[in-house]
C-alpha cells in the first residue's frame, strides 16, 4: 500500500507538465463565467492542476493493459 502511494507520488512529478493546460483553461472559463477574481482564478488553477495530476498518476499506476 505504501509501496503504491510512493509510485504514485513520484509519477505525479513529470505528469505536472501535461496537467497544467487544463487547470488553466478550466481557470480562464471559470473567470468567464463567473466573473472570478485572481486569487481564486489561482487556487482553482492549483487545484485542478493537482487533482488531474494525481488521477492522471492512479490511471497509469493501476490501470494494467
């Protein structure tokens, strides 16, 4: 289990680079939309970028093809 997490983490460091696209398009349209300010344009941008991050990572670790 821990084995796992650790695989996972590490795995989440090169996928950073093909995460952020779509934190930022997803951050830009929420803006749009919402008529957000910065700072929360920044955390949405942060926080979709590690959570699509870390889902990528899973797939890739678990998913056996």
């Amino acid at each position: 289990m821990l084995h796992d997490i650790m695989i996972i983490l590490v795995m989440t460091l090169p996928m950073l680079l093909f995460s952020v696209y779509p934190g930022l398009r997803l951050g830009d349209y929420l803006e749009e939309k919402y008529n957000l300010q910065e700072t929360q344009k920044r955390k949405v941008v942060i926080v979709v970028t590690i959570l699509f991050t870390l889902t990528l990572s899973s797939l890739l670790h678990y998913v056996k093809i």
